[in-house]
C-alpha cells in the first residue's frame, strides 16, 4: 500500500507555481529551499526535479504526513529533497532542527488561509531570520487585495473557512505588506494565477 497521501489540487496548480519559481530560483547556482508546510509532499518533490543544483527541505506541524512526504522524496531521481523536519511555524527558528541554518528561498504554499493569524505574523519573522541577505519567500494562495475578496467564488471560500474556524480567513496584502516590513522584508511582485490564485514574491534586502 503506498504511503503516498494525493490532493488533486496539488496536481492542478504545480506546473503554474513551478513557473513562477523558474523565474527566480537561480539556474546554476547551488543553494537552499526550505519548505514550510510541506503537505503531503507532492509540491517540493515535483519542483525538486527541476532544480537538481538546490537542496529541498519539507517542513511539517503534522508528524502524519511524514510518511506522504518521504514516499514522494524517494521518487525525486535528482536526490536533493531532504527528510522532513516538524516545524511550528509559531515558535523561534533558533530552536528548529535544521541541517541548513541559512536559506536562499522559503516556500509557503496554501498555509496563511488555513491557520490563525500568528502562524503569519511569525512566517514572517522567521523568514527574516532563517533567509539569506538577497533571499526571497516565494507564498501562494488566495489573497484579498485592499480590503477586498473578489470573485465571489473567493468570498464563499472565505466564508466557509470562517465558519469552520474563526481564525482562518483569506489574508490581506495590505496587511501581509505591512507584517513584511516590520521584519524588514518587502514584496516586490504579485503574480495572478488560474483559479483566483497568487504568487507573491517577497525579498529580504541583501543591505539588511
């Protein structure tokens, strides 16, 4: 029985994200990924393909998608996606048990809309920390823009996710902008994507 955990939106969206990333990961210039909230795997696994000179770390808070996460690490023919690490994204990095202490880029992919406004606030911070000088934190999701959520397929989708918990809800850019600075990070590029989705491109300055 495969230990592979499969969600097909993860199938759906990848190659879009993929792209985006092909515009700023550098092509031949070794370094580092981390990953935080890895899922179930299939989004690092499949980038890691087509970035043989980066090494990939996954990240999790849930401990049960580790297996997920390994099976589809195994699968990676370049062998650069690390085994998982548990990571609570609320807690200092200083006290996460990484391999790497310096990252070249951060991923964060489907996570702020579906976890309580702290785990934003400290992905930030803890980007600004684990990140090298010129680093960026590359995140993806749905996005409200200047207080508002559009199309309405959106508005529904943050409805339902507040009703299942008050604590989650599409984030604004405005306020993402404004928790970015804070920590001295800045967003430089939003990129739209299919199904009302986002890239957004954030970079810790290199004279930080």
């Amino acid at each position: 029985m495969s230990r592979k955990i499969s969600y097909p939106a993860c199938e759906r969206n990848r190659s879009f994200i993929l792209n985006v990333l092909q515009e700023y990961f550098n092509p031949s210039q070794n370094g580092h990924v981390l990953e935080i909230g890895s899922g179930t795997g299939q989004h690092i696994s499949y980038f890691a393909n087509f970035f043989p000179h980066l090494k990939f770390q996954p990240s999790e808070y849930d401990e049960y998608l580790f297996n997920s996460i390994e099976a589809y690490a195994q699968e990676v023919p370049t062998k650069n996606v690390r085994k998982p690490v548990k990571i609570d994204i609320t807690t200092d990095s200083k006290t996460w048990n990484l391999e790497t202490k310096l990252f070249d880029y951060m991923l964060n992919i489907n996570m702020m809309h579906i976890s309580p406004y702290n785990c934003t606030t400290r992905l930030f911070q803890n980007a600004s920390e684990v990140l090298k000088p010129g680093g960026m934190m590359i995140t993806y999701g749905p996005y409200a823009h200047n207080g508002i959520i559009e199309p309405q397929s959106n508005i529904d989708f943050d409805k339902g996710l507040r009703r299942q918990n008050p604590e989650w809800g599409l984030r604004d850019i405005n306020d993402l902008q404004e928790i970015a600075e804070a920590v001295g990070m800045r967003l430089v590029k939003k990129h739209d994507l299919p199904a009302n989705n986002k890239c957004l491109i954030w970079l810790k300055p290199a004279n930080e």
